[in-house]
C-alpha cells in the first residue's frame, strides 16, 4: 500500500489539495482533523470548556467516532450520527485543538488512521501524520503558508459558507491555534526530518496542487 502524510498548519489548504490529490491518484483522503473535531464536539455536548475540567476518560469511554466513504468522500460520525457539516465551526476548530493535547484523546483515535493506511492507498493530512500516526508512509509532505494567506482563505470559506466572522477573527483564531498545536507536549505539530516542506506562499491553488503532484509522483515513483 501508498501512504502519503501532509500535516502542517491549520488552513495551509491541506484538505482541498488532499481531496484533489486523492481522486487524481485514486487513492482515500482521510481528513484526520475531522476525528479530533467530532471528538471536539462530543465534549462540548458534554458542557466542556476548552480548559477541559472535565473527565476525559469517562467521556472517550462513551464516545463512538467512526468514518465512512460516500462515494469517495469522508463522512464523520458521532455516536451513530453523521456530524461532518457540524463540525466546521470556528468554536468546534477550537475545541479540536484543545482535545488534541490530551493523550487520551490521541490513543483512543491512533488505531483508527493507521487501519484505514494498512487497508488502503491513502493521502492522510493532520498534523502528526509523518512523525507519529505512520512513521513509515511512502510520502511525507509538511505544507504550509504564511499565517496572513492561511487566514485569507479560510476567512474566505468561511464567509462561503455563511458563517458571522471577521478576518481579524479568523487571524486571531489561526495564531492561537497555531501556537497551540505546536507547543504541546505530546505529537506537537513539527516537520518530520525525512518530509518535503512545500511552502504555498502567494500560490495559485493550481500551483499549488501540482506542486504536491509531482512532489508525490517522484516520491512514491508512480
Ligand atoms: O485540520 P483541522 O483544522 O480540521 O484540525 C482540527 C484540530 O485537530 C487542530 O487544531 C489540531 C488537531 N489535529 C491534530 O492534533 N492532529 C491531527 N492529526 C489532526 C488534527
């Protein structure tokens, strides 16, 4: 089997070139972000707040999170129920990151990626694909952009998808969240020393997508 790891920084465009990447190659794309962001979810179902005073264990013991491919795209589910729309939110995004330090949390989804890499030819993004999820993946790619043209684009798909937000907001969030991800203990967000750093800075998508494609065609020599 092919695996290919992109992990890098919230809103480097790592799911939309993914995506893409995958129907050309004809491999999966799995979004593990959207595993952290139902788990995100569960808690703040649960009456969490990002401090997390709540009990961790006793809330993962009775949460169910699974995925599914519909006609080639992922769906997220939540004890049973298909949350892959609802869990696009900016407060979700927040509660994603704050779930994401706690080890608990990042054993009781590991299992879960590196099945789906074992049975299939996966494109994998997150953020600890390549150092920690499949240290063996045939491709590793660390994307990334600057923190102003990462905002710029998820502002504007948020804005797409009619959610209230500011740029400002957005950018705020994206700092945060980047300081987050990077400074916990556990699978902090860094490069894996044998990964490609492809840096999409002022980058057409076109541009970027071959980029990645050709990146991955002379890696995985296919
Ligand atoms: O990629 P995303 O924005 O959907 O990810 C949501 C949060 O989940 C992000 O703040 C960090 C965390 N995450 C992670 O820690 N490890 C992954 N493999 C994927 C996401």
């Amino acid at each position: 089997m092919i695996s290919v790891a992109i992990d890098g920084p919230a809103g480097a465009g790592k799911s939309t070139l993914s995506r893409k990447v995958a129907a050309e190659l004809g491999f999966i794309y799995v979004d593990t972000g959207a595993l952290y962001r139902a788990v995100g979810l569960k808690f703040i179902d649960k009456g969490a707040n990002t401090e997390l005073n709540v009990d961790i264990d006793s809330i993962l013991a009775e949460t169910k999170v699974d995925i599914r491919f519909c006609e080639g795209e992922q769906r997220v589910f939540l004890d049973g129920e298909d949350v892959s729309d609802k869990i696009r939110t900016p407060e979700v995004s927040m509660m994603a990151s704050a779930v994401s330090a706690k080890p608990a949390v990042r054993a009781y989804l590991l299992e879960m990626q590196r099945k789906l890499a074992r049975e299939n030819n996966v494109i994998m993004d997150g953020r600890d694909i390549g150092t920690v999820v499949l240290p063996n993946a045939t491709v590793k790619i660390f994307l990334t952009a600057s923190a102003e043209d990462r905002s710029r684009r998820r502002y504007e798909e948020l804005i797409l998808k009619n959610q209230n937000v500011t740029y400002k907001e957005v950018y705020d969030d994206m700092v945060k969240r980047d300081y987050n991800d990077s400074h916990r203990d556990i699978a902090p967000l860094k490069p894996a020393e044998d990964s490609v750093i492809a840096d999409t800075t002022g980058f057409e998508f076109q541009e970027s997508l071959e980029l990645l494609l050709s990146i991955i065609r002379e890696k995985a020599e296919i």
